[in-house]
C-alpha cells in the first residue's frame, strides 16, 4: 500500500511513545477502556462484533472478547487472506492460531461473516475527527470501504494527535474511546 513519508514519520513517533508505555500501565488503561466502551449503547445492543487480538503494546482487548462471549454475543477476528482481510466467528480462544504477521487469527474452519453491526479497529494513532493511522497496510480501510458497521477505535489517551494526513482511501471512525474519555469523532 502506497504510504507517505508524513505518515511513515507520525506512525514510527507514535508506535514508539506506545511502546514506552509500561505494561502495568496498559492493563489499567485497558480496564477502564473496556468499562467505557460497554457504555456505548450501539456496542451494547450489538450482536456481531468484530475486535482484534491485541499485538505489541496495543490496547488488550482478550477482557472485553471473553466477556463479549460470556455474554453470549457472536465475535469475530480479522484473518489475513491475501491482500485483504476477512472475519470469522470465535467460540474462545482456542478458535485461534498464530496467522501472518505473528497475530493471532481464527483458524481456517471457524465461520466467516463479514456482516457485523460493530467492528472495533486496532490504532496506531487517530485525531478527533476520526482519522486513523493504522500499520500501514491497508486492510481494514479496504474491508471498511464496503461496509456500513460502526467503527470504534480503543487507543491510549496520548495517541490522540490533532491532524493525520488524510488519505482518500482512508475510512474515519465513529468513536474513539480511551483511559480517560470516550467521544464521537467530529467527522
């Protein structure tokens, strides 16, 4: 995926002030996101979720995926399949399996549904108005840009920054929820 150097500048600065962020001090920022995002009604009332496994220092989100399942609630995980992604159906953790990039992916016979009412997206960095800055690569701003799910970014506090060069594949989110606030973006 073509990125420019902009970008590539801001993702490296903001992966690494993550990566400078203790783990202790991630689980408690991770607890009190997951307290958040359940007072987002649309989250609430969702029946398909899609979220992520948590890679490097990204918010944790294994808490809000069991509980999701407790609760009865489908989930689903991205899976990488050639240039895209697709997302499957988790039963528990046991669904999955170390996939490309060293993630954890559902297995190959886990159900595929790409139809879901809430899909939470992993962030490297995003501004209030909703523009993230993934990886880099481009897979959930292609699957986004034929979907109609609400999107919810869960990202550390100081990964807010002000302006992220827009590109016009890039998909805003609706709600960035963080340790200290949760907020719709100012699209």
């Amino acid at each position: 995926m073509e990125d420019n150097s902009k970008k590539n500048a801001l993702r490296e600065l903001l992966l690494e002030r993550r990566d400078n962020t203790s783990f202790d001090l991630l689980k408690i920022a991770s607890k009190k996101i997951q307290k958040r995002i359940n007072k987002v009604y649309a989250f609430k009332d969702a029946k398909k979720i899609g979220l992520y496994y948590p890679i490097g220092s990204e918010i944790l989100t294994q808490d809000i995926i069991q509980e999701l399942i407790s609760k009865g609630k489908e989930v689903f995980l991205p899976k990488v399949i050639g240039e895209n992604i697709e997302f499957r159906k988790i039963k528990d953790f046991s669904s999955l399996e170390s996939g490309n990039f060293d993630i954890m992916e559902p297995k190959e016979d886990c159900e595929v549904d790409n139809h879901l009412d809430i899909i939470v997206v992993p962030t490297v960095g995003i501004s209030p108005s909703g523009v993230r800055l993934g990886y880099g690569h481009g897979f959930y701003d292609k699957f986004l840009e034929k979907k109609d799910a609400l999107t919810i970014s869960l990202t550390l506090e100081k990964q807010i920054i002000k302006n992220i060069p827009k590109s016009e594949h890039d998909i805003s989110i609706d709600w960035i929820i963080t340790e200290d606030r949760m907020f719709q973006s100012e699209k």
